[in-house]
C-alpha cells in the first residue's frame, strides 16, 4: 500500500503513457528499479519515506515494465538511457541524484556518461556496472515465486500491505501484452549486436543513440528475474 506521502502520477511521453512514484521535496533524485518481470517504481516504496524526508523522490516505470503503455519492438540500453532523458525533460528535473539497481545500473552509468550534466551523483547498488549483463533465460513467475521473493525480501512479508504488494506484482504480470514485450526487450538485449544500441530503423530512440553507447562488451554474470 502506497504511504500518504507518495503520490502515483502518470506522465505522457513519446512512448505512451508512464507510471511514477513521487515523494518529498528538495534536490531530485530518480530511482531506477532493475530487471525484474513484474518490477516497477514500487520496487522502491519502501525507501521512499526516508528519502523524502530530505529529498524530492522519483520512482519511474521504465517503458515496457509496471502498469504503463509498451512498445511493441525490440530495444535495449540506449533506449532505455533515452527514456530516462525524456522522463527529466518531461518534469523540468534538469539534474538529479540518479540511482540505479541491478541491471538498471547499467542504464545509470551510461547516462551518466552521456549526459554527465543530467546527474548529479551516481550512486549503483547490486549493480555489476558497465557491461553488457544480460538475462539470458527466463519463465514467466507463478504467484508463489512472487510470494516467495516477498518472504525473502520483505520485512514482514506476511503483513496485508506486503500481501497487497505481491497480489500487486503478479497482476502486474498477466497484463495483456505484457509478456510478449518483456521478451522482446531481453532478445535485444542479449544479442551482442544490438544490446548496445537501438534497433536501426524501429525510430525508437528518443533524443540520441550512437555505436559510442556501449562502453563494455564483457560479460558479468547472470541476473534472475528477480533483479
């Protein structure tokens, strides 16, 4: 259950429509969740009350993840680094603390080192940081793999705000569609030939895309659905 101090809000970008956490005031910080089948912004609720005691918080579902609209193509890094811009220009968030989990870590440090004037610190948590990680298998999760990862991740997992929050993901998976896109982005992204860049020719890409966007090339590991 969302805390009376974070509002959900909704922006339009070029992509559709864009879920968003918001909360507190101060200098911006934008959360990047990670990987995850049904992640979103919520992934990061439950650190949103403290942070908002002393910033202005943003909790963005990155396209083709949570409760917003999705692109019915292949795209991976560059996009997402170009969505993150748009999210910003979108909210007039000129800067940011921008921090970036699990493979989204990734998108953190790139744009970082595209738009270092676009962040102000940068600060990657379970993040294997530049490379080219990827998810190279996946199923689509039961309820009880989702109630699983809860107990192992959630204090008080059995509470009815934590059991609101699993009922909340495993819907999040069965939205028509859904499936189908997530697929989509984890084959561009695992192809070496397009995980660094935009599909040539699907005018995905936002503001800019270029070959210079991939700055590694080597492998760190497998993340699971859950990252």
């Amino acid at each position: 259950m969302t805390s009376q101090l974070v509002q959900r809000r909704q922006v339009e970008l070029s992509h559709g429509m864009t879920h968003y956490l918001e909360s507190g005031t101060g200098e911006p910080v934008i959360l990047l969740h990670g990987v995850g089948f049904w992640t979103g912004g919520d992934y990061w609720l439950r650190n949103m009350d403290e942070l908002s005691r002393s910033y202005h918080v943003y909790a963005p579902d990155f396209a083709g993840w949570g409760d917003g609209d999705r692109l019915d193509v292949e795209y991976s890094f560059a996009y997402l680094v170009d969505f993150v811009r748009e999210f910003q220009d979108a909210l007039g968030i000129a800067s940011a603390h921008v921090v970036g989990h699990s493979m989204e870590g990734w998108v953190a440090s790139l744009l970082g080192y595209e738009s270092p004037n676009r962040v102000r610190t940068l600060i990657l948590t379970a993040s294997e940081g530049i490379s080219t990680r990827t998810l190279t298998t996946f199923s689509p999760p039961e309820y009880e793999d989702i109630m699983r990862h809860a107990l192992e991740t959630i204090d008080g997992a059995h509470t009815s705000n934590a059991l609101d929050t699993v009922d909340r993901w495993y819907n999040r998976t069965q939205l028509p569609g859904a499936l189908e896109a997530y697929r989509k982005i984890l084959s561009h992204m695992n192809n070496p030939d397009t995980s660094c860049k935009v599909q040539s020719g699907a005018q995905v890409t936002l503001h800019q895309s270029s070959d210079s966007d991939c700055l590694g090339q080597r492998g760190q590991g497998e993340p699971n659905e859950y990252g």
